[in-house]
C-alpha cells in the first residue's frame, strides 16, 4: 500500500534524527497540525497540514531553545501571505510576502544591529519598484527596479540598453552571411567584412552610427598596398620610407594607405580590431589614438588590408552623419559592456565631443566597485594612468585614465566619477556593469 505524503514525511524526518507528530487537538477538523522536534525533543517546526497533506496556514520554525527563527504563510501547500524571520536573539532579520510561491509586495531586510535596513518591492518574484538602503537614517542609495531590471540608481539610468538587447544585437552584428558576392575576385574579402563586423560592434556598444557602414573595395586594395609595404619594412611606420627594391607605385599607394590608416601586427585582419580598441601599450596609451578613429562618430567609410603578419585599417574618413546628440564617446561604454570587448589592463577614455575641454591637472577620477546592492565595497581604485588630449585623431578633446586592479569577469561592476573642474562638479557620472 502507498504510505501517505504525511507518512512519507514522518519517516524522512526520522532518518534525519528529526520526529514528526500528529496532532488533531485545537484545529479544524479538516487538518492536522504537525509539530516537528530536534533530536534532543525541543520543537523546531509547526505547522497544519490538509487531507491531502500540503501546509496550510501558518508555518513556524524555532531555533534549539524555542526563539522563533521564520514564520511563513501556506495556501495549499504554497507559500501565499506575509512572512518574517528572526535572528537568534529575536530581532527582526527579514519581513515580507510570497504570492504562488513568489516574493510579492514590500519586502524589508534588518542587519543583525538593527543598523541598516534594505527595502525592496516585488511583483511576482522580481524587483519590481522603490529599493532602498538605509543605515542609520542616511540613505545610500534609491533605486527604481522595473520588473527586474534596475531602471535609476540614485537619479541616473544606469544601462541603456538591457542585456538581453545587447547580446541579441550583437549575434545579429557579426552574424557571417552565407555567401559574399564579390568574393571570387577578392578572397580576402569575406575576412574584411568579418573585420568591418567587428568594428561595427564595438561602435554599436559605444552608441555610435555603424549600420550604414561599408568597405571601400579601393581602400581595400591600398591597405594591402600598406601592409606589404610594412611588411617590407619589418615594422609599423605610418610615415615610412621608400624601401629599396619597391615599385615607386607599390611605395605610393602603400604609403597613401600608412598614412591614412590605423597598423597592426601580430593581430591578424579581424583581431586588429581588437588591438586598436585596445590602444593601451605604453607607445599608444597617451593618445589612445586607434581607438579615437575606430570611434570617430564621422567614419562611414572603411578599408582593411593585410600581408603576412601586418594589417591596416583605412581610418580617416568624415562622411559619416556624426554623432547623433551624443555629447561624449565614453570606452567603456556606460551600463552592460561583454567581457570580450574591454581588457583589465585597458585604459578608459572619453572623447568630450561637447563640454569642457579635459586638463590633466583638473581631472580627477573616481572608481569603485560595487557590491549586490550596487553601493561602494571597498576603497576607489588606484588610477595608474592619467592624460588629457586636446588635438590628433578622431574627437580631439580626450580624456584617457586607467585604474589599477580592475577585474573584468561577468557579474562585476564598478560607478565612474569624472570631474573636469578640479572635484568643483562631477562632468561625468556613469556604471559599468561587465555581462
């Protein structure tokens, strides 16, 4: 014969060292309460339970000692009303509601002292509303959550895009189409859109126009020009001279492409990308000069060119429609940026496209991590690298600084302050939340 769920229960306390009793006095007759006890007979748990045995009504489990550690409310064997729980010395820890199983409603957490208090707002299992936290009467932050996703955090928007947008429009970016026209007469060509796709991301993270985007096939045909003419040369040169034995057209068109391109080695076509966004080597940090073309809001245009080890990227290019209301280009990007496109040891920049113009003497940077409630865990950042550009590539007036210590790792996040003013009023105020 099947025992029943009560049974069943009885016996899975008992291999526990748990007992489970009956009992029928002082409740409707319809159920049962069940008062579970620890191994040393003190109660841990009591409850009602209906025919079918699922609790119903009020749940209560006690710490050894009787202190009542959580009390939660049944409806048919699923958790539908209010609930607390309890630290052992009987202060309040949690107070909240479930509704079918799912946190609904105000919800209140307590640290042991009675210090600070978190207070969240549920629909039906997500963060849904008002969250505070509060310590002391000072509040350290106000947040509005909608259905899940942080919607302000202490009065900015902190992800302009939700993740699931980014990673849907980035697999649509660099999606690899199933045939390439044009690809017979130039079998290079399916590793230059590869490369231009690459691009396009990065620039679709940091808000800037890339959908109209497109190869140029005669910058295409120079910066193969420009990399075979590194290539003769055994290194990167955008001014190079005339190597011996070189065609004087070879050398012409290379060096019209050197000169008008970002260089790559080591990289390959595609990861050149990559590199320039890097930009953080100590030859490249100071202007983050690569980086400022591949993010030039006016960029339409683009070639890509390799020889052996070397590539070039044809950069200089206006005929785009610019930046689109953007007042800044910011790397990283504010909100959810995906671990593959930003390193721990790469520079953070901000092209100032309008505002104050960026002084290193008057810059002063703030960066710290933040914990689950989004407020500061531990000190700021060391920033080991400052410099301040007010001329060269791309958007002229640039503002380059590196932290110290950054980890880039899914689930990470850190808030930027900028001030360009000497800590007199914070130009910038942003998140940055690795996905």
């Amino acid at each position: 014969m099947t025992p029943s769920p009560f049974l069943a229960r009885v016996r899975s306390h008992a291999r526990t060292g748990a007992v489970a009793l009956l009992v029928t006095s002082g409740v409707p007759a319809q159920l049962q309460e069940v008062v579970d006890t620890y191994i040393d007979g003190s109660i841990r748990a009591r409850y009602t339970i209906d025919a079918e045995g699922r609790r119903t009504g009020t749940y209560t489990r006690y710490f050894r000692g009787g202190q009542v550690k959580e009390r939660f409310t049944y409806q048919t064997g699923v958790k539908s009303g209010p609930f607390q729980e309890y630290f052992a010395d009987g202060a309040r820890k949690t107070i909240g509601a479930y509704k079918a199983d799912k946190l609904h409603g105000e919800h209140k957490e307590f640290d042991a002292a009675g210090n600070r208090v978190v207070t969240t707002h549920f629909a039906e299992g997500v963060k849904h509303g008002a969250f505070l936290v509060v310590e002391r009467g000072k509040t350290l932050t106000k947040q509005v959550w909608n259905k899940g996703q942080l919607a302000t955090l202490d009065g900015i928007a902190p992800f302009p895009r939700s993740a699931s947008e980014i990673q849907r429009q980035l697999a649509r970016i660099l999606a690899a189409p199933k045939s390439v026209a044009g690809a017979e007469s130039d079998p290079q060509l399916p590793r230059r859109l590869e490369a231009l796709r690459r691009l396009k991301a990065y620039r679709y993270l940091c808000s800037l126009p890339f959908e109209d985007m497109q190869l140029k096939p005669e910058w295409n045909t120079l910066c193969d020009y420009g990399a075979r003419l590194c290539q003769a040369i055994g290194r990167l040169d955008h001014t190079p001279k005339k190597p011996a034995g070189m065609a004087d057209d070879d050398y012409r068109k290379g060096y019209q492409a050197t000169s008008h391109s970002n260089l790559s080695m080591g990289s390959g076509m595609v990861r050149s990308v990559d590199a320039y966004m890097n930009d953080s080597d100590p030859r490249n940090i100071e202007r983050v000069g690569h980086r400022r073309w591949c993010l030039n809001p006016g960029m339409k245009f683009t070639g890509f060119g390799e020889a052996g080890q070397f590539s070039a990227m044809w950069s200089f290019d206006q005929s785009g429609g610019g930046a689109r209301g953007l007042d800044a280009v910011l790397y990283p990007p504010p909100g959810y940026v995906p671990v593959g496109y930003f390193g721990a040891r790469h520079a953070w920049s901000i092209s100032i496209i309008r505002g104050r113009q960026a002084k290193k003497q008057d810059a002063r940077i703030r960066i710290v991590a933040l914990d689950e409630f989004y407020l500061p865990a531990g000190k700021p950042l060391e920033i080991d690298f400052l410099n301040a550009q007010n001329g060269g590539p791309g958007i002229a007036n640039c503002l380059i600084f590196r932290p110290s210590g950054l980890v880039v790792e899914a689930g990470r996040r850190y808030w930027c302050e900028v001030s360009l003013d000497a800590g007199k009023t914070l130009a910038y105020r942003y998140l940055v939340e690795f996905l």
